[in-house]
C-alpha cells in the first residue's frame, strides 16, 4: 500500500458537499484507514466589482476534488464504493466502475497542492519527503 492522490469527479457545485460527506464518513469509521485527506481545489483570488476590490475562495477545477487514499491491494473496493455511493459523485476519473482508482502523479498532486497553498513551494527532494 501507497499513499497518493486521487482525483473524484462530481457534479459541479457538490464539491463542498461531497468533502463534508467524506469527512464525515471519515469520522464513523465507514471508510477504514484507506483515506487520510481530502481538498477541494481552490484558490484565493481578488476581484474588482463596481470598484471595489474583494478577496474571494474560486475552486480552480470545478466538478473536482482530491482524495488522498492509501489504498490495499485487497478490499480496495469497500472504501472506493463508500464514496462512489455519496450523492453528487459521479466517479474516480480514469476508471471503470470496477476497477482500481490510480492515483495522480506526485509532480501533479504537488503542482496542484502549491496552487490551493495547501503546501509551500519545496524542493523535488523535500516534496519527497512530504509524501
């Protein structure tokens, strides 16, 4: 087994709902140990409106969130089947209903983690270590 990234695909607007399911899901067990965090990929940014300026939380892949998941070899489809249940998930993308979920690169998940400022920008060597 291997931490990594997933990517969960879900109607569009569900994002903050479908996390808040996870969590909770998280929290009674129903998942096992297989997933240790999940974010929905946002970003701040400032906008001008009427002149006025404001800062504003915008998802940067709507319809997305991350999933990170340590995944067994074996029973790998009760924790996958627990989330693919949840209302407004649609799936893990690149996958079958049947199939394992492959996990993102360590290059993507970082560049998108940098992005959301879940994490500082680090070394190769130091991202490593992270994960």
């Amino acid at each position: 087994m291997a931490k990594g990234w997933y990517v969960l695909h879900t109607f569009t607007g569900h994002e903050n709902k479908v996390e808040k399911f996870i969590r909770i899901k998280m929290g009674e067990g129903t998942l096992g140990d297989a997933v240790t965090d999940v974010k929905v990929p946002s970003e701040e940014v400032t906008e001008v409106r009427n002149g006025k300026k404001r800062t504003v939380n915008r998802k940067f892949l709507p319809g997305y969130i991350l999933v990170e998941m340590d995944l067994p070899d074996r029973g790998w489809k009760i924790p996958c089947g627990e989330i693919r249940k949840i209302q407004g998930v649609t799936g893990f993308v690149g996958t079958g209903q049947n199939s394992k979920p492959q996990p993102i690169s360590a290059d993507e998940a970082k560049s998108i983690l940098q992005k959301t400022g879940a994490i500082k920008k680090l070394s190769l060597d130091n991202w490593q270590a992270v994960i």
